[in-house]
C-alpha cells in the first residue's frame, strides 16, 4: 500500500513539472491576454517551440488575445516562415497585436505582419525585408562527389534563383498583410530598407507609437474583454544563443548575432532573413547584387 502512496505522489509531481501551461491557464472563468516573446534569433528550434505555444494559444478557450513582444534580428528562412504561418494562423481565429520593443527586421517582421496592429516605439526598428544565402569565409568545400552537385546541391545561378523566389514570398507576404497601410511602393519594399519607430508608422510598416502595455490594451478592446489575467510566455528562452545550428554566439553592434562556426563541423549555405553579419561568412547570393559573392 505505501508503495502505491509513493507512485501516486511521484506521478503528481511529475504531472506538475511537465504541465505548467495547464496550471498556468487552470480550469476557470478567467479571460486572458498572452504575452508571447519574440526576443532571440529565429533558428529551427526556437521557432518550434515558439510555434508550439502560438498552437496552444489558439487552441485554449480562456486566452482571448495575444501580443507578441518583439525583439528580434530574424533568422534562417525556412524557421521563420514558419513563424509567420503561426501568426497568421492565430490571427484568423483570435486578435493578435505586436509590440515592437527594440528590433523586428527581416524574419522577425515576417512574423510580425499578420497581427492585426503594429506598436513600435520612436527607437523601434522594423523592415529589412529581405532575404540572403551566405556560406563561411573559406568558401563552399571541394570535395569528391557521385555528382556534379552533391557538394553544393546547387550552382551560384541556382542560390541566385531560389533567393529571388523567397525574396519575392518575402516582399509579396508584406504587400498583402499591410498593403491597404503603406504608402511605399513593392519596389521601395524590396530594397529591405529598416526604419525607425516614427517613419514606420508614416510609411506603413507600423501602426501606432506605443509600447507594451499599450499593445495589451489594444489586444483586449479587440477581443471586447475588460476584465482579464495577463500572461507572460517565453517558449524559446534564448536556447544557448544557438543560431540557425550553430553556436559560438556574441552580439555585434547591428544587435544581430555573430556565429563562428557550424556545431557538427559541416561547412553549408544558410538561407537567411537575417538583418547583420556572421562572423567569418561570405555573402554568395542576395536579393540586390545579381549573385555576386562578397566578404562579410
């Protein structure tokens, strides 16, 4: 009998550590706003568990609305789409407002544009919309292969097509998600300029100067709630400052992130929707030099 006593208390506590979204949003009455921090370089995994909470999110009754508080160079491509698709799949079901607190460039204001508002504040950064392939500073590796393109898996040409083809994703997303704001053409868009907090709001990147408890308050009068629970959610918690599968991280003075080299010791070519530099990488292809190859 007291063995059983003991694996019941055990299986609570297990239950309690692997289940604080459920504690944290109990069984009850309460209305909700949730705040969900965008605050690190976009990379597969910390866009996983982020898009894993903004699923959870969706899905609970309780939450009413959501604020992404964002601060954010952006990242790998593919993460950050998924981002996107995340948001906008929120968005459809539930108001959902960003708050810029410091930078939303390039896949981080991917993320941000399905929100129904945009808050920066007057040193808030937002845009570079844009895309790049880069590779490290040596170089694409020469090695023996089975076929032509089993090294590189594609030529320069080919790097050059397929950032066009996400560069035009990029700038086509941002068309219709603030088409009706922008007073800016697709091609000024397509420069990947980034703009401060008050011109944003003036061309259309943002809505209105405000900061986070303003984008709260935005959140819950969409949602027609008055009296409701904030709730702070933080799913990436900064993971070892890994970016795009790589570490070795510091930050530069872009407030973007610096990588050294690849953790697995593989030399590859990162897509990127990444405003900054990496550390001993060269620029093969973006969406502005027609494939030319650059030190960065």
């Amino acid at each position: 009998m007291q063995s059983y006593t003991v694996l019941a208390i055990v299986a609570l506590l297990i239950g309690a550590a692997v289940a604080p979204y459920a504690v944290t949003f109990a069984e009850s009455n309460e209305q909700h706003v949730a705040v969900v921090s965008v605050d690190e370089p976009i990379s597969g995994s910390s866009a996983e568990d982020t898009v894993r909470e903004l699923r959870s999110l969706r899905n609970n009754d309780s939450v009413k609305a959501v604020v992404l508080n964002v601060n954010s160079p952006g990242g790998g491509v593919a993460a950050s789409e998924s981002m996107y698709m995340a948001v906008k799949r929120l968005a459809n079901e539930k108001p959902v407002v960003t708050s810029v607190t410091g930078t939303a460039a390039s896949g981080a204001y991917y993320t941000a544009i399905p929100s129904d508002r945009i808050f920066v504040t007057p040193g808030s950064v937002v845009g570079s919309v844009g895309v790049r392939a880069s590779a490290p500073a040596g170089g694409l590796p020469s090695t023996t292969t089975t076929g032509p393109d089993k090294a590189s898996g594609l030529t320069q040409d080919e790097y050059y097509a397929a950032v066009e083809s996400m560069k035009r994703s990029f700038v086509g997303s941002v068309m219709q998600e603030r088409g009706e704001n922008l007073t800016v053409s697709r091609e000024t868009v397509a420069e990947a300029t980034l703009y401060f907090g008050g011109r944003a709001v003036n061309n259309g990147y943002a809505d209105e100067i405000g900061d986070t408890e303003d984008a709260i308050s935005a959140a819950a009068e969409s949602a027609g709630v008055s009296n409701y629970q904030v709730t702070y959610r933080d799913p990436a918690q900064q993971q070892g400052l890994s970016l795009l599968g790589v570490n070795g991280a510091a930050a530069n003075d872009t407030g973007a992130e610096q990588v050294a080299a690849d953790s697995d010791g593989v030399q590859r070519v990162r897509f990127l929707m990444l405003y900054g530099t990496l550390e001993n990488e060269r620029v093969i292809v973006n969406s502005t030099d027609k494939g030319g190859v650059q030190d960065e």
